[in-house]
C-alpha cells in the first residue's frame, strides 16, 4: 500500500510533535492535578494551527479537508504521552457538526473562535439513564414560538467545564421517537445552563469531563443545528469519523506500546540476561509488533476510504472495536512486562494502562460495534 502521508503532512507532524513537547509536556503533571488543562493552551494550539483544519476560509479557518491532518495532530498527542487536551473531540467530533449543518449565520458566529482556541466545543448526547441507547434521551426542549425551552441533565461530557458552545441532543417530539431528536447549541452563560462535578476518572486525568444541567434553559430557534427531528440522523453521520479518530488514536497508543516494551526488554536484567532475551517475552513482543503492523495496515486502509468518501458506519465500527480492543490488549501485556515497575505512575506504560481502558467504551462501547457489524451481517 502506498504511503498516506506526503512531505507536506510530515512537516505538519513536526509542528505538532513540538507543540506538544514544549507546550504541553512540561505542564502535563501539574495539568493532571488540576483535572483541567488552561483555556490559554487551546489559544496556543489555535496560534500554532493545530484546531479545526476543515474550517473554510471564509470563517476563519484553512480550509483543509483532509484527515490526514486530524489523525496526525491526535497520533502526536499520544505519542507524547499527554491525554488531557480535549482538541481531537473539538476538531475532530464536535466542529463538523457546526460546519457540515450550520446556516452562513451560525457559521460566522461560532466558527472563527473555534478555529482560533478561544470558543472551545462539546457535545452532550448522553444523560445519567441513557448512554448506548441515544433513542432514550430524556432532555427535553419544548417549543415556545421563537425560541425552545431546554430541561435536562447530561453526563461524562468532554470538555464540559471548558466548554463555551455545547451541542445538546434534546428531544423535541415526545411522541416521535428517534425523529423527535434534534440538535441545539447551548452557549456559555444562558441562564440555567449549569456545570456539575468535573468527574473523578480512572484515567485521562487532565482531561475536564463534566456533568451538565439544563433548567428553563431559553435557546433561541437561531441555535437549532439543522432541521428539527432529524438530530439522531445527524448522530449517525457523524459517528463513523469519531469512531475511526478513536480507531487511530488506539493504534498510535499501542505503536508507543510497543516501543515502550522493547526498550524495557533490552534494558531490565533478570537472571544475568535482559528479560527479553527470554523465550516468552520475545515470543510476547514479536506478536505485539506483528499485531500492532496489522492494525496499522487496517486503519490506514480506513483511513483512504475515509479520504475518498467511502468509509461505511460498518467500517468504522469494525475499526472502533477492533483497534481499542488490541489496545487494551497489549498495554496490559505491557504492564506485566515491566513487573513491579509497571505498577508505578512514573512509568508511561502505567500512565497508559489507565488511560486506555475508556476507549473501549466512549464513542460506543465495544458491544454496540459488534451490533452494528451484525446487523449488517444480517443477523
Ligand atoms: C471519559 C468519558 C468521556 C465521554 N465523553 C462523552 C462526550 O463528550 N459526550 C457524550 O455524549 N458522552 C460521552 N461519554 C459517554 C460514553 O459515550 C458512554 O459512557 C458510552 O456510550 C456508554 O454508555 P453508558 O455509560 O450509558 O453505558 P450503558 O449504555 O449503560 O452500557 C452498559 C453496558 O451494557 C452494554 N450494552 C448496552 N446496550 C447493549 C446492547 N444493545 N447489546 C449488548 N450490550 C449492550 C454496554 O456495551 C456496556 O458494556 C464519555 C464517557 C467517558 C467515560
């Protein structure tokens, strides 16, 4: 297969793995104390070009589609070790909401701040009784005429402390099911709208994911995205790029894996040899590089199809679960490759134990991948 990237996006990829290192690794620690990063590293991202390259020119943005660049910004990110800015979910999930439905209006109020760092995203689909099951949202936005009336809570949203402009699944027809869904942008400040715990999580430390609530919440009708009733349609469109996104970020997690691994079985001594000189652990770690060369070959074959416009709801979904699954797989692996060592935070594999094990579940747990792919199965 021929390579995906050309020389134009492996300059970018400089750019971003400096930014991180310089702007986001020293601080990362620290950032993982406060359970936030500062709004001020969303302006120095927007500053160094790494927000929203979809954006056309004419809101403030590039105006480069191409997800090449998506998945270079988040494989950086995870290379370097830092998971708590929230930019893959803004850029990546959240923006093309806005720029794929947004009316001209809209678009020239929301998205030149998103492109710049200074209006940060996030999307609330799901609620204290209703996450796999989007069609059971409860949150309710009654129609008054010139504006909705929003009443509901939302929970585990990324980016839910920071957020300026949330996008928020509501239903707008009790009585109508999956086609009672719609989408409304709730800004920052709207009377009602208001931010719960920033939840305590085994991982992703630094990352803010927070419960919301609406209460006679007043969102004018110029803040409905897209046509009313068609909100689960649009959830659908959208969902195959979140999951491929989370598919990539899981391979770039268990590439690093992998490098952390060997240097660890070239380096650690046991029995008056490195311990990957063991039969087991080089038979381990042969399998790990094999696997990890399979699920890079499948995503960028994902990947292509995704350039292209053809990437299906089945394709991602394979993607989703498969690539979160291998990594959860072999971090595992990994931790009991370091021994003691791999149970202390100070060793990246341990930091990335605990920051892996949601990515089987965000965006769609596993078990409802596997739905999607039988169904299409026609089972
Ligand atoms: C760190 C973090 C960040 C998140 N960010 C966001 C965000 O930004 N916005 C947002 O809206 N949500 C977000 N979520 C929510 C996330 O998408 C949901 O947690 C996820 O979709 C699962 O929903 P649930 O937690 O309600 O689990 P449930 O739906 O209650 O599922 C519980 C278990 O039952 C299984 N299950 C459910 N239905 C079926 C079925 N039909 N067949 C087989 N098994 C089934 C599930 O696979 C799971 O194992 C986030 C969650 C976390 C933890």
């Amino acid at each position: 297969m021929p390579d995906l990237y050309t020389s134009e996006h492996e300059d970018f990829r400089k750019t971003a793995r400096t930014f991180y290192e310089r702007e986001v690794v020293p601080h990362h620690d620290q950032w993982e104390q406060d359970g936030i990063v500062p709004r001020e590293l969303w302006v120095k991202a927007g500053e160094a070009g790494l927000l929203c390259f979809d954006v056309p020119e004419e809101y403030g943005g590039p105006g480069v589609d191409d997800f090449r660049y998506n998945v270079i910004v988040s494989e950086e990110q995870t290379r370097a070790g830092v998971s708590g800015p929230g930019f893959s979910v803004h850029t990546d999930i959240i923006v093309p909401y806005l720029t794929s439905l947004g009316t001209d209006e809209q678009k020239q109020r929301w998205l030149p701040g998103t492109v710049s760092g200074e209006t940060i995203t996030a999307i609330a689909m799901t609620e204290p009784g209703a996450g796999s099951d989007l069609q059971g949202v409860r949150t309710t936005a009654v129609d008054k005429g010139d504006h909705y009336l929003l009443n509901g809570s939302k929970t585990f949203i990324s980016n839910g402390i920071l957020a300026d402009l949330v996008i928020v699944v509501a239903r707008t027809d009790p009585e109508a099911g999956h086609k009672g869904i719609s989408l409304l942008v709730v800004e920052r400040g709207m009377d009602g709208f208001e931010r719960g715990r920033n939840l305590d999580k085994i991982g992703l430390h630094a990352q803010d994911t927070a419960e919301l609530s609406f209460t006679d919440v007043v969102v004018p009708k110029e803040n409905l995205l897209g046509e009313e009733g068609k909100g689960f349609i649009y959830l659908m469109m959208n969902l195959p790029q979140e999951r491929l996104i989370i598919a990539a970020q899981a391979v770039a997690a268990a590439e690093a894996v992998v490098e952390m691994c060997l240097d660890y079985a070239k380096t650690r001594e046991a029995f008056g040899k490195p311990i990957g000189k063991f039969q087991h652990n080089r038979f381990l770690i042969a399998e790990m590089a094999t696997e990890v060369r399979v699920a890079r070959a499948f995503i960028n074959e994902c990947l292509s199809k995704h350039l292209d416009g053809k990437l299906t709801a089945v394709d991602a979904s394979m993607a989703k679960w498969w690539c979160t699954e291998l990594q959860n797989k072999l971090v595992n692996q990994g931790v009991q490759l370091h021994g003691g060592y791999g149970y202390m935070m100070e060793f990246p594999i341990a930091k990335a134990y605990l920051d892996s094990r949601i990515s089987t579940i965000y965006g769609g747990t596993t078990e409802i991948q596997k739905e999607i792919i039988g169904r299409s199965l026609g089972l």
